[in-house]
C-alpha cells in the first residue's frame, strides 16, 4: 500500500497507457519502417559498389557522421524522453486530483492558487520540450546537410572521372540517382535509431513497475488453523 501512496493513480495509468503504447509502436511499425530503409542502404549501396566503387567510398564517408550524430541524439533523447514523461505524469497527477476534489478547492478559494501551481509545471515542461526540439531539429538538419553534401562531393568527383573517360556520363547519373535512394535509407536508420531510443525510456518505465518487488512477499507466512472470537 505504501506505492500506491507515493505514486499517483494518474501516473501509473499514464505508465500503462502511454508508455505501452509508445513500445509497442516502436516494436511493430518501426520494424516494418526498418526493413524498408535497410532495404534502400543496403541494395543501393551494392548497386554504387557495381556502377563505380571509388565514388561510393566517397558517397558513404558520410554514414560515419550519420551513425555519430543518431547515436549523441539518442542519448539525448533517452533522458529528455524520460524526465519529460515522469513531469507530464504528474501534472495530469495534479489536475485530475484537483479537478476530482474541485468542492474543496473552491471552498478554500484556491483556485487562482492551483491554477499557477499547474502553470508553473507547464512551464517547467517547456523547457525540456524546446530541448527536445532543437535536439531533433540539429539532427535532421544535420543529416539533410550531410546528405547533400556528399552528393556535391559525388558530383565533382564524378565530373573529374568523366573527364578523365574513367566513367560515362550516364553512369554518373545512375549512380547519382542511387545514392540518394542510399541517403534516404540511412537517414532513415538515423531517425528510427532516435524513435528506438525514445521507445526505450517509455519501456523502461513499464519495466520499473514489472520489475518491482513488493517489501512483503504475500505468498509467504504462516496459515492460522482457527479464529476465534
């Protein structure tokens, strides 16, 4: 009895609710999203390696930067993720336990006072989230500029080639056109990396109430023959 007294009704449903679902969307449809995108890097990438195997060293120096750049994301997301969860619990905590007892608060007059109490939390919450978002937005930025910058590095190595008659014109085109299926693949590994991790920190929340040993093993202690009186 004790958890339930340190823990809010609200934020355990949040846990069984929210953070379920968010795993098992992690665990079926971005599964699906994988196989697609492995798919596209993997069978471009063997296409590149047909066509021209010195432009493709220069097409995939940038999945080192890509795999840098997800992995920094990840474990900032895992923790923002998490800590932005725990707070969203316990505001939805603290309404819904001011909205069900709405008779006391009034007739204290406490309203005002509740009010700028969950404004406060909402503000608190903002903060994490505007380092949520530019956390995502460097990151898909990022990748956009990688992208593009390798596919100009293609394309100046490539024209070096064909004017050295090392490669056809119509060969730098195909491989242009592949590498950036290629690019669309990888960059979608990263960002699925990203919603793995976030995934992540909501199973991990499920996992802490699963996990959790009670400080009194009911199945444990001694059967009274009788009671009397």
């Amino acid at each position: 009895l004790a958890f339930f007294d340190t823990n809010r009704t609200s934020e355990l449903v949040s846990r069984l609710h929210d953070d379920v679902n968010a795993t098992a969307t992690a665990t079926t449809g971005n599964v699906q999203k994988s196989y697609r995108y492995i798919n596209s890097a993997v069978g471009g990438s063997c296409m590149l390696l047909a066509i021209s195997p010195r432009l493709t060293l220069v097409s995939l120096a940038i999945v080192p930067i890509m795999g840098c750049g997800a992995m920094a994301y990840g474990r900032h997301a895992k923790k923002l993720s998490k800590g932005l969860k725990e707070r969203v619990a316990a505001a939805v905590g603290v309404a819904e336990e001011r909205i069900a007892n709405i008779r006391t608060v009034r007739l204290f007059g406490q309203e005002e006072a509740e009010a700028m109490r969950f404004g406060e939390m909402l503000d608190d919450m903002c903060g994490m989230v505007d380092r949520a978002a530019h956390g995502e937005g460097l990151l898909m930025g990022g990748l956009a500029f990688s992208g593009f910058t390798a596919l100009l590095a293609v394309q100046c190595y490539g024209g070096l080639l064909v004017r050295r008659k090392l490669l056809s014109v119509g060969s730098l085109t195909s491989f242009a056109m592949y590498s950036a299926t290629v690019g669309l693949g990888f960059s979608g590994l990263s960002q699925l990396y990203g919603d793995m991790v976030k995934a992540t920190a909501s199973a991990q929340r499920v996992f802490e109430l699963i996990d959790r040993q009670p400080s009194i093993d009911q199945a444990s202690g001694n059967r009274l023959a009788s009671v009397s009186g």
